[in-house]
C-alpha cells in the first residue's frame, strides 16, 4: 500500500507544481490548487512513511516529481530541457530504478 500512497502524494505534488507555474500567489484559483495539492501530496507521504524508509520516499517523490515537472513544463509551457538537463533528469530516472532494484532497505 506504501507505493500506492506514495503515487498519489507525487501526482498531487505535480498538480501543485503546476499550478504555482500557472499563477500561484497572484491568482486566487491556482493558489488554491496549489495548497490544497501539496496538503494532500504531504498527507499521502506521511501514508507512505508507514512502510517505506523516509530516505526511500522523499527520493523517489522528489526524483519522479522532477521528472514529471519537467515534462509538464516542455509540452504546456514549451519549456524545453537541454541536453545537459536530459541527462541529468536520466540519472535521476536511474537512481530511483537503483534504489527500488538493489536497496537492501526496502522489501522487495
């Protein structure tokens, strides 16, 4: 059940990500999507936390949300990551895959 929470804490910060983008703190709407997804994404985390390792967790929602960011970002706001971004965002896609493959502190 950890990962199932841990999903929804990352799609719920992607929506708050977005919505900050979107005019967080000067629009009223956006501001409230904003709060409300991070509320929900940190109450999912804690969830989370119940089964899965705290540095586990936050590597995995921080590495995913990254990379989930960044695709919002190139196809709504046509904000397109160089190269050097790709591969960073690459090794970060493989970082998690390492953690979850081969870390001794979780079960798998």
């Amino acid at each position: 059940m950890g990962y199932f929470y841990l999903a929804i804490a990352i799609m719920m910060e992607v929506v708050a990500m977005t919505a900050l983008k979107s005019g967080g703190f000067s629009k009223l709407l956006p501001t409230l999507v904003m709060a409300t997804g991070y509320g929900i994404s940190f109450y999912f985390m804690l969830l989370a936390l119940k089964t899965i390792p705290m540095g586990i967790t936050y590597a995995i929602w921080a590495g995913i949300g990254i990379v989930l960011i960044a695709v919002i970002g190139a196809v709504r706001y046509n904000e397109t990551p160089d190269l050097p971004a790709i591969i960073g965002m690459s090794l970060i896609i493989l970082g998690v895959i390492v953690i979850h493959t081969f870390s001794k502190t979780i079960a798998h």
